[in-house]
C-alpha cells in the first residue's frame, strides 16, 4: 500500500488521547509500514510543540516515541505556499505539503481546509482504505 498522508496535529492528540480510535488506528499503520508520513521542519516543530504542552499531561515517552516513528518511517518534503486564504495560517503548512506531494490530508477539523478530494477525516480515510 504504501499511501502517502500528511497528519494533521489533532489527529496525534487524538490517537494519543483515546485508543481505540479512528486517528489511533491510523498511526498504527503508520507503525506497521502501511502509511507514510509527510512532514517538514514546520510541521515536526508544531507537532512537538503541541504534543509537549503540559494541559495535555502526554508522557514525554509517548510524545517522543510518536514523533521518532513519523520522522524514521516518513518522508521529509518540501512544498511551495499556496495563495489561497486560511481562516488559520498554521493549517496552511499541512494543505500545502499535501498538495504538492500528491498525499492524503487527514484532519479532525475539515472545515479549516478549502474543500477538496484529498482531504479527509479519520473515518473517511479509513472507510476509503477499505475499499482498496
């Protein structure tokens, strides 16, 4: 399979919030090889950043073995800004490097994205994976 995603950064809060859940299984693709991860600086910063905040009481264990999974099994790539608006500039990163490297975007918050084909919810995803 072998599908290239772009994680959205509340897509690892939830998995690491609730297990089992749609984003939880997701990373455990991750974890067995079936997903790539895309990422760049920006987006690892945020993630750790994010995943690191103490109102979120992740252990640091967890955090850091989350981000070492994505950075050893993923793709660093890089993408070129797009113009269109965001109701929040940090989304835009995500859009961006998913767009230009023909990958999924998978988010619990659609409605921050422009609507288009490769951007999806946990459970839409896994629903089109299934299909496969």
């Amino acid at each position: 399979m072998n599908l290239k995603i772009v994680l959205d950064t509340n897509i690892l809060l939830s998995a690491l919030w609730k297990r089992p859940s749609n984003p939880a299984q997701i990373v455990d693709l991750v974890a067995m090889r079936q997903l790539t991860p895309c990422y760049n600086a920006q987006i690892l910063a945020e993630y750790s950043g994010v995943l690191n905040r103490p109102k979120f009481k992740f252990s640091s264990y967890d955090a850091t073995n989350l981000l070492d999974l994505i950075k050893k099994d993923g793709l660093s790539l890089l993408a070129r800004p797009s113009l269109i608006p965001f109701p929040d500039e940090s989304d835009r990163v995500f859009y961006d490097l998913a767009r230009e490297n023909s990958a999924v975007l998978i988010t619990g918050n659609t409605k921050h994205y422009p609507v288009e084909a490769f951007i999806m919810t946990p459970a839409a995803f896994l629903s089109e994976l299934e299909k496969e």
